[in-house]
C-alpha cells in the first residue's frame, strides 16, 4: 500500500514512515520542509496523489485560539484533496478525553478536527491516545517558577511516543475503523505526583507543589484524560522510559 503521511518528519510521524516502510509499504513523509503546505494548500494535492492511505499528524503551532482555524482549515484541504485523488482512508491522530475539556482551545480544536473527519467524504480511522512520555519535561517547564514547579491533582496516563506511532501505523495499515481507537499508557499517576517522579530520577534542583490552579491542565475535570474499558493499553511503563 501507499501512505501519503502529512506531517512525517515529526516524532510520531518519522516513526510511522519508518514502521510502514519496514512492513514492507511505502510510505512517504510530507510537511513544509517538502513544500506541503495545509493551510495554504500548495502540494497537498501532490502529496496525496496515488496513495491508498492518508495519515495527517500535523500540528498547530499554538495552544490557543488560533488552533481553531488550522485544524479546520488543514481537515478542509487535506479532505478536498484526498476526495479528489481518491484516497480510500483518511487516519488522523488525536486526543483522548478532547472533547471533555472545553475550557482549553486546543482541545475544542482536535474535537472540531474529529467532527470535519467524521462528517467528510473519506472513511476514516481516528486515534485518541493520552499524554505523550516526551512532553512531561514541557508540561514542568510551563508551571516553573524559579526552583518551584506548580502542578495540579489531574490524572494523567502517559504514553510512550513508540506506543503511539505503533497504533497509528496498525490503524492506517488495516481497514478503515469509521470509528476510535483509544490508546493509553499502563499507569495512571496525579500530574503533581508524576512532577515528582520525574524530578526524583533525573534531579535539577526544583521541587513539586501541588496547586490545583496551575497550568493548562488545571482546566481539566476528574479523568476525562485518562482512558476508559475500551481502550488499548500500550506496555511501555513511565518509569521504565525514564531510565
């Protein structure tokens, strides 16, 4: 099979390509650095020309309101393009919880991603996984003052980034889920425990406290972010990444 995968040089798009291809596929990596630009829709219908499959891991370069109009947008021309070019499955990776937290613009923006999928004329497969292993670092960075971390209670369920890419990579592979596929890590820790552990095994001189009120993820209620029965379980464990 052929994959067009738009936004294919990122961390779970690079692994994607790579698993594809090692499958015996072929699958190409397509973003700005190769003159694809969803926005604006240069070389999008290029990029998807002849591909069986299209799998879209772009990203909005904001958090805020402005992620509204990329997803739309983007959703909206990748769409028109794999319609016109006969693309018979449209794979988008996404959030789990996304459409349970409308206080945070990013969230309602992968929702309205979803809801373009959903109701455009490509089958489609979405998959949902929690927070990525790799951003812990960020989120600590973000609620940093000085050698003080704030953090909130909120559940959350890392994932390994390999975890992601294999699910995306499987889903894109088979046939068409016209549904979700929901993917999360093995451990469930409070953000401001997770703060901890992270610090204990690789220590720089801050500490964690607890503040309900701080940070992006003060916004989310109960475990909204965290999977349910349903979901895949991935086997890669928190600490086990860490070291």
């Amino acid at each position: 099979m052929k994959f067009a995968v738009i936004g294919g040089t990122g961390l779970i798009g690079s692994q994607v390509v790579k698993k594809l291809n090692a499958a015996g596929h072929e699958a190409v990596p397509h973003s700005m650095s190769t003159g694809v630009d969803v926005i604006t829709g240069q070389g999008v219908e290029e990029a998807v020309a002849g591909a069986d499959v299209m799998v879209n891991l772009t990203n909005s370069p904001t958090f805020d309101d402005a992620s509204l109009a990329f997803f739309q947008t983007s959703m909206e021309n990748l769409l028109a393009a794999g319609q016109k070019c006969g693309v018979g499955h449209a794979v988008i990776l996404s959030i789990v919880g996304t459409d349970q937290v409308p206080g945070l613009a990013y969230y309602r923006a992968k929702a309205l991603q979803e809801d373009i999928l959903k109701a455009g004329p490509v089958p489609y497969s979405i998959v949902r996984a929690t927070q990525f292993m790799e951003f812990v670092a960020a989120v600590l960075s973000w609620t940093t003052e000085g050698d003080v971390v704030r953090l909130p209670t909120t559940p959350i369920q890392p994932i390994a980034a390999q975890d992601v890419s294999d699910a995306v990579a499987e889903v894109a592979a088979g046939t068409p889920l016209n549904g979700t596929l929901h993917v999360g890590g093995p451990d469930v820790f409070p953000l401001d425990d997770l703060g901890r552990i992270t610090l204990n095994a690789r220590p720089d001189g801050r500490s964690v406290v607890t503040d309900g009120t701080a940070g992006m993820f003060a916004a989310v209620s109960g475990d909204v972010l965290t999977t349910k029965d349903d979901a895949r379980i991935a086997p890669t464990h928190y600490t086990d990444w860490l070291s």
